[in-house]
C-alpha cells in the first residue's frame, strides 16, 4: 500500500517524502515540476537510500492521475500541489483559483473511483481573518483570507468539509501552516525559490550569501513588541513529521479536523534577524521600508490541539530554523536570488 504525494517534489513535499521513506512507507509522488525539479527527490532517495516512484503529471489531466491510480494501490494521499505565493495570487487570481480548485477536485473525484478516501490537506494559516490581537490564533478563529491564494485554500476547506458531510466514509485532516522555514539538516534539500525570494528567510540567506546587498523590513510601525511583523516560524522538518502525525489518525479514523501546524511562538522579523546573525556570524545589512501590501502584523498559533489530537508538537527553535537555512544555502550556492 503507497501514499500518494502531490506536490511531493517541492520544498515541504521533498521534506515529507523524506521523513515518510525513513518512516517506511512506500511513496508515490505526482509533480508537474512547475515550481519544483527532480532534483530534491533524486537527492531525497539518496539520502535515505530508499526509492520514491515519480510521476512527472499536472493534476489538472485526469486520465494521468487515473493512470498513478490504477498502477498503484494507494492507502491515502497528502495533497500539497497547488500555487503558493501570497503575492503572485494578488497579481494572478483566476490562475490560482483554476489551478488549486480545479486540481483538488479532479484529485477527489479519482480518489473516489478507486474508494481512497483518507486525505491530508496542506491548508494554510492565511485563511484566518486578520487580528490585530496579540494573541495566540486557534482553529476555531474566524476564518477571512485576504488574498486569492489563502482564499483557494479556504474554499478548498469549505468543499472537503460538503465532501465529508455527503459521505462520512471519508477521514480529512487539514493542516494550517504557519510560516515554514529552514531545511534537513544534510544540507541537501531546502528551500529554493525562483528568483528574488518574497519571503523573509531565503531572503536572509540570500544577504549573508552576498547574493542581495541588504534586507528591507517591511514596516516598523506595527502594534509589536518592536515595531516589526510577528510570526510562528515552524522548522519545515517539523512540518513535515507533523503531516505523518495527521496520516497516521486519518488512516485509523473517520471525520474531517483542521489542525494548525506552527510553534505557538511568535518572532519579529528583528528578532529572525539577530538570531540568524548570532548562529551564522554574518551580520544582515538592513534599511527600513514600507509596510507591505496585505501583511497582517501579527499571526502565531495556538497549539493545542494538535499537541492532544495528533500527539505532535514541534521540536526544533528558530537557532536551528536559521543554522540549517544558512547550510542550506552555502552548500548550494547556486540558490541564488537573481537566476
Ligand atoms: C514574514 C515577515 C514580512 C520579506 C508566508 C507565506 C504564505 C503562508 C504564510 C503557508 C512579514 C517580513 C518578509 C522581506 C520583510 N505560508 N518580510 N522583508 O508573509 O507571513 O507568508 O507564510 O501557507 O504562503 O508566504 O511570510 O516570509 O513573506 O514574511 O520584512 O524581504 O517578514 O513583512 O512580517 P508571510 P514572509
């Protein structure tokens, strides 16, 4: 029995199919390499030494994903497959809508030709309505995106939870990211965006690299212990242990759950700064700049329930997201901002 991996080339996906093979499930991956290359997974086998069977598919082709179905006997599936970038969803909105809507559902509807009915959703903490509150977010906020791409992600929840009301035979565990970051710490996998990276921890490493001259900080004039943007850093390898968490309770039960997927700690982008200065010696030029289009100031979560539910809870601090980001980075040197 195979658990299927979509988006499993990627930089979370890559991080998951690692720990699934360590943890000795046999590992199927779609990917149509959109944001992604073979190399993460080619690097991936080489360090676990296992093998991960590779379709190089868009999801958005049924009679491929029909195909990934019928030559495998698949127990589950972890769908991370989809646009990512708050930004370019602003600038793209019907892409982003097509593609991570339409690709969900075609992937449901196949799933249930073949009777697969356990799925691990990657959601997002972008589809809670903004707070100023320097508070803690639980599952329970109120949910509200602010842009289309946590807004696909919201909508997708909202079509998972209709699924699951017209058939309790399924079992859906979704999974609300906060902001992952860091890398395995082998250095051979990480994250690696194309071009200038929008988000901060790439773009960090990018400076100590001396890829970019200087950070700018977006905004230092938020309701915050410093003036600058609060978030729950959550180490990507962490992340990834806490989806095999959630595969574990939707292959043994039914019912759908939302569980948030972070530290329960919050950082400034200063607080990043100086810690990523303090392990990696390299001091981070920055200017102030202003606040930018659709960020909230503050977003960190509430815990809770999956510490009680899933039994998980992250392990690593923002010393090692920083250390394994910077190793990440200068073992491959070739992450650089302006390919
Ligand atoms: C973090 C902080 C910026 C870049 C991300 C993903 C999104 C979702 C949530 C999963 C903010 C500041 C950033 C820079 C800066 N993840 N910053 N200078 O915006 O929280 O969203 O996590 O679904 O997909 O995009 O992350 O890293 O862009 O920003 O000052 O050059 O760093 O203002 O306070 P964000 P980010």
């Amino acid at each position: 029995m195979a658990i299927l991996v979509t988006g499993g080339a990627g930089y979370i996906g890559s991080h998951l199919c690692l720990e699934l093979l360590n943890a000795g499930y046999e590992v199927v991956v779609v990917d149509n390499n959109s944001t992604s290359s073979s190399d993460a997974l080619k690097r991936v086998q080489e360090i676990t030494r296992k093998s991960v069977t590779v379709y190089t598919v868009d999801l958005g082709k049924k009679e491929d994903l029909l195909d990934v179905f019928s030559n495998h006997t698949i127990s589950s599936v972890i769908h991370l497959a989809g646009y990512k970038s708050v930004s370019e969803s602003s600038s793209i909105p019907l892409t982003y809508y097509a593609n991570n809507i339409m690709s969900t559902l075609i992937l449901c509807e196949v799933m249930q030709m073949f009777n697969v009915k356990s799925l691990v959703f990657s959601s997002s903490a972008t589809v809670y309505a903004p707070t100023e509150k320097n508070e803690p977010i639980s599952e329970s906020h109120p949910l509200g995106a602010i842009n289309p791409y946590g807004h696909t992600k919201q909508v997708i929840e909202e079509i998972l939870r209709y699924l699951f009301y017209s058939d309790p035979s399924w079992s859906i565990c979704m999974l609300r990211y906060f902001n992952p970051v860091g890398a395995h710490d082998s250095g051979q996998i990480g994250e690696n965006p194309k071009g200038i990276p929008n988000n901060l921890v790439p773009y960090i490493t990018n400076v100590a690299a001396g890829l970019l001259p200087a950070l700018s900080i977006y905004g230092n004039d938020y309701p915050t212990r410093d003036g600058t943007g609060i978030r729950d850093y959550i180490h990507v390898v962490d992340l990834a242990q806490g989806h095999i968490s959630a595969l574990k309770k939707v292959e043994t039960t039914t019912g759908i759950n939302a569980y948030n997927l972070g530290t329960g700690k919050g950082y400034s982008v200063l607080e990043m700064v100086r810690s990523f200065q303090n392990v990696s010696g390299r001091e981070i030029p920055y200017i102030i700049a202003p606040r930018r289009k659709g960020d909230i100031a503050v977003s960190f979560a509430d815990v809770t329930k999956a510490k009680e539910e899933l039994g998980w809870e992250a392990k690593r601090g923002i010393d090692a997201m920083c250390m394994d980001a910077w190793r990440w980075q200068r073992a491959n040197p070739s992450n650089s901002a302006l390919v």
